[in-house]
C-alpha cells in the first residue's frame, strides 16, 4: 500500500503530520520513540540473555536440590532500596 504513494502525496501526508502535532512537539515525540525503542530492544536482549541462561541450567543441573533465593518485592521497577523479603507460605498438612 505504501508503496503505491507518490511523492507528493508522501509530502502531503508529512505536512498534515506537522500540522497537528505542531513543529515544537516532533522533536520530542521521536526522542521518546526512540527511547521507548531503546527500552524495548535491552529488555527483549536480557529475556533472550536470561532464557539462555535457563537452558544452559537446564542442560547442566545438578541432582542435588538446590536452595532457592528468597523472593523480593520491589516498589518501582529499578527501585532496590524500597524492596523487601517475600515470606511464602508454608504448605504442610495440618493435622
């Protein structure tokens, strides 16, 4: 579909873009856009870096149990000094 656009109606569609956004605001919309893409692309590399990891785990585990960290909670994502211990619950039968 894009492909079939003219030159003049590229320029036309920019122009009207401008318009309602106004010349002030674009710099800064593609500034976010940016950062948001750049956002994007590190968390998509760390899922990939940690699932690697995983697998790598996976691949050479241990037979003995191993001691699970205890969980946090964090306030804010990158917020390490409002996080605190997570207490699981205990799950024996009562009886």
């Amino acid at each position: 579909m894009i492909g079939n656009l003219k030159p003049l109606e590229i320029l036309l569609i920019i122009a009207v873009i401008v318009l309602l956004f106004g010349a002030k605001k674009l710099p800064e919309m593609a500034r976010s856009l940016g950062k948001s893409a750049r956002i994007l692309k590190s968390e998509a590399k760390a899922m990939k870096n940690e699932n690697a990891a995983d697998d790598a785990a996976a691949r050479t585990a241990d037979p003995a149990p191993q001691q699970a960290a205890p969980r946090t909670i964090k306030a804010a994502p990158g917020d390490v000094t409002g996080s605190r211990p997570v207490a699981e619950p205990n799950h024996t039968a009562q009886g």
